[in-house]
C-alpha cells in the first residue's frame, strides 16, 4: 500500500451524529462479551504465541 492509498479510499458516507449514535447502540449489544473475562486457552496460546515469536529475534 502507498500514500495514495488514502486519497484513493472513499469518504465516511453516514453523517458524525448518526455513526455516534451507531456507536452506543454497538456498545450496548456487545457490552456483556466486553465485560467477559478472556478464556484460559485463548491466554495460554497467546503467550505460547509471544514465547515462540521472542525466540526468533
């Protein structure tokens, strides 16, 4: 990807109220899954996962 990339992309097409509002309605539908704590095998492998990439430096 280049710089002109970003010229290239289109512009936001809902209005700065309407995706504020979009905003808090996305919180409050996923604000349980948020609050829920990461799952032990998820954390094992993302440490296996840091382990493994810090050896091959």
């Amino acid at each position: 990807m280049n710089s002109n990339d970003d010229a290239n992309e289109p512009k936001p097409v809902l209005e700065a109220k309407v995706q504020a509002e979009l905003g808090k309605k996305l919180q409050q539908v996923y604000s349980d899954v948020i609050s829920e704590p990461v799952p032990d095998r998820f954390l094992d492998l993302l440490q296996e996962l840091e382990n493994s990439s810090s050896t091959k430096r």
